[in-house]
C-alpha cells in the first residue's frame, strides 16, 4: 500500500490518508483488510476508530484507491454520518451492554 497523501486534521481530531494499493495477483482487498492495513501505518492506533471511505478498484486492473480516516477517539468519530458506523460496526469490538443495576437506584 502506498500513502498519497497524509493530512492531520486536528480540528476534526482525525488523520486523512489518501492510499494506493496495486494487489496483483489477488482478489480486490475486502474493507477489513484495508482497516488492518491502514492500522499498520498508523501504529498506536486503535482499531475501533478507523473509517474507510471511498474505497474504489479500477475495472480490469488490480488498483483500489480510497480514503482513510483515523480518528483519536470514539467522541471525534461523531461527526461521522449514522450509515457509517453501521458499515463498520461489524469490524470493530463489541461494546458491552450497561449493567442493569446501575440503572436500577439506589439506596433504600
């Protein structure tokens, strides 16, 4: 994979990555194994906060071109559409669900 460009976007608390990736011989790389191989560019990142976008493979060649963003935190990832989050969920750790007793009261 080859990074065309690398932009840190501290407004937005993200890192943009323009990428390149001829896979010759190989099938067109599947979304996870961009996320994973954008994970290695950026080391310290964290998996949950990646987002793949504009992920494009050029007809009849073995080139796929996309845009990649890595977030600081799950809070920047806001700004993210709803449809986004649910393409990636799959890809990222489950949450575990809130305990009922917090929820519950208090003292008696």
């Amino acid at each position: 994979m080859e990074v065309t460009n690398r932009i840190e976007n501290k407004l937005l608390n993200r890192v943009e990555i323009s990428f390149r990736w001829q896979h010759l011989g190989m099938a067109t790389p599947s979304r996870k194994e961009v996320m994973d191989l954008v994970r290695t560019l950026e080391p310290g990142s964290n998996p949950d906060c990646i987002v793949v976008k504009d992920c494009n493979t050029r007809f009849g060649q073995p080139l796929t071109t996309g845009m990649a963003y890595i977030y600081n935190d799950q809070d920047a990832m806001n700004v993210e559409p709803e449809y986004i989050h649910k393409r990636h969920e799959q890809f990222w750790t489950p949450k575990a669900p809130e305990s009922e007793e917090s929820s519950e009261g208090g003292d008696e």
